[in-house]
C-alpha cells in the first residue's frame, strides 16, 4: 500500500494568529485591511545563503500575515 501526501508549503508556513498574543514579540503601529494598527513583527528563520533576511508582521485584530523581503 502506497500513501502519497502532498502539501505547499508557503512563505508563512508555521506562523499562526497566535503569533499576536505573545508578550514577548516586539509591536509597531502597521496599518492592516481589518482597520487595526498595531502588529507583532519577528526575523525569518531561514538561514539559507541565498535567502536574504525577511520580516514578519502579524496582525494583532485578525492574525493577518504579512512580510517584507
């Protein structure tokens, strides 16, 4: 028997809403589309060469993910 699962895994992978609750996160003033201003904003974890450094911003209203290359 052969079972075969395939996935994408995208530029956010592993990020959650959640992300936005965690005291321990930096916060800034980020305009986003729900009408809240205030995210929580983390480094990639990626350490690849040709991966350049890359921000996280989650959204503390709706757990919006976003980032900056």
């Amino acid at each position: 028997m052969r079972h075969e699962i395939a996935s994408t895994v995208g530029a956010t992978a592993g990020v959650t809403a959640e992300v936005a609750q965690d005291p321990t996160l930096p916060r800034v003033q980020k305009q986003c589309s729900c009408g809240e201003n205030e995210a929580v904003f983390f480094q990639s974890q990626q350490r690849t060469a040709d991966t350049g450094m890359a921000l996280y911003y989650v959204c503390c209203g709706c757990g919006k993910v976003t980032h900056t290359t």
